[in-house]
C-alpha cells in the first residue's frame, strides 16, 4: 500500500463536518459565507471539512458548481485541517471528473457515494467503485446511505473492494444497521476506516473501533461533536459518553425533516447563512421551525428575543 494511504488512515480520523452550502435568495452559491462556515468550524476544533455532501446538496449543482465549491473550500482550509470534498454523482463519468478534480486540488481523499435512483446491483457497484479507484490516485471512502440511495452497499461487496483497491480506505455508513456496521470491520479490516453517519451511531461505532463520524449535526454544533471524539481518544468515556446524550435532543430536531433543511433553518437562526435551500427541496413547516428555535434556545445557541424566521 502506498504511503499516502497508510498516512490517510492515520490522519483522517475524528469530527469530519459535512458543511451545508450557503446560497443567496436568488439561488447563487454564497462562496464568502462558505468561508466564513469553514473558519467556524475549525475555530471549534472540527478534525476535517467536508462539502458537496448530502448536507451540501450536490445534487442540485451543476459540475462546474461543485467544482467551483471545492476550490473555494480548499483555499480557504489550506493545511490547516483535512478536506474530503464528495465527489459521487448518479452518472460515473461526473463521478470521475469530479473525483479528479479532488485530486487535482490536493484534497486530502474524496468521499464517493453509493449512485443513487438507479439502484445499481452488487457487482455493478463493485464495477463503478473500481473503475472510480483505478482511475485516481486519491484515498477514496465510499459512502453507504441505503435511505436516500434505495440500494444497500453489502458487506462482501464493499470487502472486495478494500481487497482489490488499496485506495479505498474507508466508508461513511449512514446505515442504521448496526450489525452491518460490526462487520465492516470484521471483513475489512479493523485498520479500516469507519465513519458514522448516523447521528445516534456516533459514539457506539467509536466502540468497535469507528475513526469518527460525519454527521450534519456538526454543522450547528462543531464544538460538542469534535469534543466528543477528543474525549474517547483520551479514554474519558464518560465525558464522551455524556456528550453523546447532551447532543441527542439536538440531533433529532435536526432530523424532523430532510436533512439539510432543518440544519440550514438552524444556521440561520444562529446568523451563520440565509435559510435558502434549491428547489425541490423547501424549508420544513412552521411547527417544525419552531421545535428548532426552542432546542437552539436550550442549548444556548440562541437567544429567546431571537425573532421568526
């Protein structure tokens, strides 16, 4: 394995923010206001910064919008965390320019989701993922959401893949299956990298051996996200412990309706965005923005002048 991928699996561990992208009212991508999210997280002590993930609505960009994203992010991160910009698309060759460009731009491994509408069977998977790897010479970690993909990334498939592609070098599970996630491990390797992205399977997969999460709820609330992880490499687990309870009434409100709607609703609440998301997707309903202003108002996000969206 090249020492590249060996240095990936021993650095991209920890907190990986899957930012939202901001845009204007009418729609344009806001690339100040992402600046301004990036240098938030990390003066909250994110371990990584991701974009153009489900949190950034990539799929109502055009290429050149992603692009154009993942320039401005990784000019404006520089050294000073990892970047693992998402790169996968419905369409392989979208996925292989987008991927290259990662590449290209010194990200530090790019984040390849499972095609989704066209649910593709097992070995065509294994065949997309193969082709995306040989074609690149960046860490890939593969991206299982069977919720938003309808089709479930198995276990022998993806244990094929790490065999076959030293590149490939982890995957972002939001599977709420945990005995999937057990033997991810089991089959490919416990030096695998397995990232969480289920807000409540957060702290349990540090417990079998997770590198960390990637969870949208990092996006309201990088601090307590990131401190978690800090305090299970420390092994105070009753700090992380605790954490992981102190964020769960969070992450639920985060999650009344499609992500990343109720996260942008947040942010601007908090002032950090304007809370536009591109058609077809919409803010959630009144009754849930105001489940959100109460929670913010709990957790001291917010103050309770703080007036309706």
């Amino acid at each position: 394995m090249k020492r590249k991928y060996i240095e990936a699996k021993e650095r991209l561990r920890g907190s990986i923010a899957p930012l939202v992208t901001p845009f204007r009212s009418n729609y344009a991508i806001d690339l100040k206001k992402q600046s301004e999210l990036i240098e938030f997280q990390i003066e909250n002590g994110t371990h990584a910064i991701s974009v153009t993930g489900t949190s950034g609505e990539p799929s109502s960009m055009t290429v050149e919008e992603r692009i154009t994203v993942m320039e401005n992010a990784m000019k404006t991160i520089g050294s000073r965390v990892p970047f693992i910009p998402g790169t996968g698309s419905v369409n392989q060759d979208e996925t292989l320019v987008l991927t290259k460009a990662a590449e290209e731009m010194g990200a530090d491994a790019a984040m390849v989701i499972v095609p989704y509408y066209n649910k593709p069977n097992q070995q065509a998977l294994y065949n997309h993922f193969k082709t995306v790897a040989d074609r690149v010479d960046i860490p890939i970690i593969v991206y299982n959401i069977p919720g938003r993909t309808g089709v479930n990334l198995e276990v022998s498939t993806l244990s094929r893949l790490a065999e076959d592609c030293p590149n490939i070098i982890g995957v972002k599970e939001s599977n709420k299956d945990f005995e999937h996630v057990n033997r991810v491990l089991l089959y490919c390797g416990r030096d695998f990298l397995l990232y969480s992205g289920i807000e409540l399977l957060c702290y349990p997969m540090l417990a079998i051996g997770g590198a960390g999460s990637i969870s949208a709820t990092a996006n309201v609330e990088p601090k307590k996200v990131a401190e978690m992880h800090n305090a299970w490499e420390e092994g105070d687990m009753e700090t992380a412990r605790n954490l992981h309870f102190e964020l769960m009434k969070l992450n639920d409100v985060l999650f009344k309706d499609t992500n990343p709607s109720p996260v942008k609703v947040a942010l601007a609440m908090m002032g950090k965005i304007e809370p536009i998301l591109r058609p077809p997707m919409g803010l959630p309903s009144k009754e849930i923005i105001k489940e959100i202003r109460e929670t913010l108002i709990e957790y001291g996000k917010i103050g309770k002048e703080h007036s309706n969206l």
